[in-house]
C-alpha cells in the first residue's frame, strides 16, 4: 500500500486516522484524502500535516457519488488501496432528510467500489468501515458479534447496512480484496460538536441546556478514537480478506451517565459555577424516533485473530476530550462559526 485513498478524511475518524498512519514509521506511502467537505468536513482538522510530511499528503475535494470524479482520482495518484470513512453519519439528520444519506452512503460506496474493481489487479485492499447500528438494538443483556443478523432501524443505519452488503457482494462476486470493520461509539479530538459528547461539553461550558432523549437510558459502547484507528491500521495490513471485524471499547454507559461524567469533569476542571453544578443544564427532551435502546460489541474476532486491545479507558479518555476541546478553542470558535467552510472554499475551491 503505497498509495491510499482515505474517504472522508476531512471529517472526525477520518482525519484522526489519517494522523494515525502518516506517524505510523511502517508505512512510508502516500495518502490521498478525498472529501466533499460538508458541514462535518473540516480540512483544518489535519493542519500541519502536509508541512509534517512532505509529498506524502494530498486532500482532494470531490464527492464519492460522482463516478468522473472519483475514476480521475483512481488514475491521477495511483491509488493502490482504499479506506473508507465518507458517510452522512448523523441519526437525526437521516430521519429528517434520508435521501442525502441514500447518496452518499449507498451510492458512493457503488461508486468506489466499481473504480476499485476496474483495477482489482492493482488494489490491495478496499476497507468499508461501518457501525454497529447496523444491527438494530440490543436488550439489557448480550453482544453483537459478526454473525447477528442486520435490522437496522433509522435511514442512516439502513444506508450502512446497504454499502455493507455492496462491499461483501464485490468480494464474493468480482474478488475484490476487501475487509469491513463495525465499530462503537467514537469520541476524542476533532468530533463535529452535533455529536453527544461534544455537544454536551461545549453546552456546558457555554451554560446552556444539556438536551438528553428520553430519560438518558439509551446504552452505548464508547471507543476512543485512537484506538479504533488503530483497528483499522491492523484490518487493513493483517486482516483476512472478505472477513468483518467487531471493534468496540468495552465501555458501556447510559447517556444520562456520559452527561453526568462531562459536568463533573468540568466542575473539577473549571470549578462548580456560582448557580451550582453543570448537572443543572440537563433537560430531558422527547424520544427521537426508533432511538435502539442499547449497543455492545463483542470484539473478541479482532482481539484474538490481530491481537488488537483498547488501550484508553472510558475516564482517561473522556478527560482527553474534555481537556482537548477547553484548549482548542480556536477550532472550535471555527466549527461553531461556520468560519472554516469558507476557509475551505478558499483554499480548496467548488466540489470537484
């Protein structure tokens, strides 16, 4: 792998890994990041790394549905292997308007997948990295392992399940060298701030509400985002091809729990504010629709076959995240402004 296409790069877990590989001294090659630089694409999430490592980073703005654009990014750098991170990945968003979804995730998953095929001599690996909504919900007992059935239950968990299947079926059907991984819920450095964890800590420290569906007993297993690039480092350099690999955080927590965690930790960190405790902000606010009651991923696949292990614990890495967004106000004034859309705009012009 000398030459590889990270899809969605610009975004949360797609630019951690790309940081994650380009400090990795193994691996020597190049990265192409291609990314249609959406609301959640945020070019200034890898600043510093071109001038890091010279020659060895290129962002492209294109999007993954366009089969020119992404056919004249195969050919122009080479492109030997495939990552792939680019998804509208938000459940909200995806009841409110599927059809976004539908492209990006479905669509452009078809779209890699037929550039990848028509050089299947030359691509070493194309690795789909998915979710684990895919497999609907859980009761309080029991895990999701490679073989539980699919049942998703929101427009973004079904689009999910869709590009899935595409990929296992491009294996099956045109041997293309591929391997998927489902993760848990990520959190860490450089999350659009829609997400729970940031929301709630930017929320608090700003004093406004804390909105928590339902009753905040809705059960997510938490990974820190480090340790599931890490993961898919290994899946893509060890693991078999057309197999799946679970990768999840052990770390289980109701959402009332992960609020109540954040407002403690920035007590502690700032101080309890005059009108008291930031548990005060919290508000619970009425169910989203088809919310799966709980996840839990049994990663054992993975833990035995690569020898993979989490190595931050839910409090250590919280506390990073917490610490990572009071000291990185900059980004965050950017992303709550809307300031680095026009930043890239600038810098990398009109989708391609």
């Amino acid at each position: 792998m000398q030459n590889i296409l990270v899809t969605g790069g610009c975004g949360f877990i797609g630019s951690n890994f790309i940081r994650h590989i380009l400090a990795d001294p193994g691996f020597q090659g190049r990265v192409i990041n291609l990314d249609k630089l959406t609301y959640a694409g945020n070019p200034r999430n890898l600043d510093g790394v071109a001038e890091a490592c010279p020659g060895r980073y290129v962002c492209v703005r294109a999007d993954i549905a366009d089969a020119a654009a992404v056919e004249r990014v195969f050919d122009e750098y080479g492109v030997d292997a495939v990552c792939h991170f680019a998804a509208e990945s938000h459940v909200d968003r995806s009841i409110l308007g599927p059809e976004e979804f539908l492209c990006a995730n479905v669509l452009g998953t078809f779209r890699l997948l037929e550039a990848a095929r028509r050089r299947k001599g030359k691509i070493t690996r194309f690795h789909h990295v998915s979710t684990d909504e895919v497999y609907g919900t859980l009761g309080m007992e029991g895990k999701f392992t490679e073989q539980s059935p699919y049942q998703p239950s929101s427009p973004y968990s079904a689009s999910k399940a869709a590009s899935d299947h595409l990929v296992r079926a491009w294996h099956v059907t045109y041997g293309l060298p591929v391997t998927v991984s489902n993760c848990s819920n990520n959190y860490g450095p450089y999350q659009f701030p829609e997400k729970l964890i940031p929301l709630m800590i930017l929320n608090a420290v700003a004093g406004k509400p804390l909105p928590v569906y339902g009753k905040g007993n809705n059960v997510r297993d938490w990974l820190y985002v480090e340790d599931h690039c890490a993961a898919v480092w290994l899946v893509m350099r060890k693991g078999r091809e057309g197999e799946t690999y679970n990768v999840g955080g052990g770390a289980e927590m109701p959402n009332i729990g992960v609020v109540r965690r954040v407002c403690r930790i920035l007590d502690e960190t700032l101080g309890v504010e005059a009108e008291g405790p930031r548990e005060r902000l919290v508000r619970f606010v009425t169910d989203r629709p088809g919310h799966d009651l709980r996840y839990a991923i049994d990663s054992e696949k993975i833990r035995k076959e690569l020898g993979w292990e989490p190595r931050m614990d839910f409090d250590g890495g919280l506390r990073r995240t917490v610490a990572w967004y009071l000291e990185n106000t900059g980004w965050v004034a950017d992303v709550q402004t809307g300031a680095y859309r026009e930043w890239a705009r600038r810098q990398y012009g009109e989708q391609a």
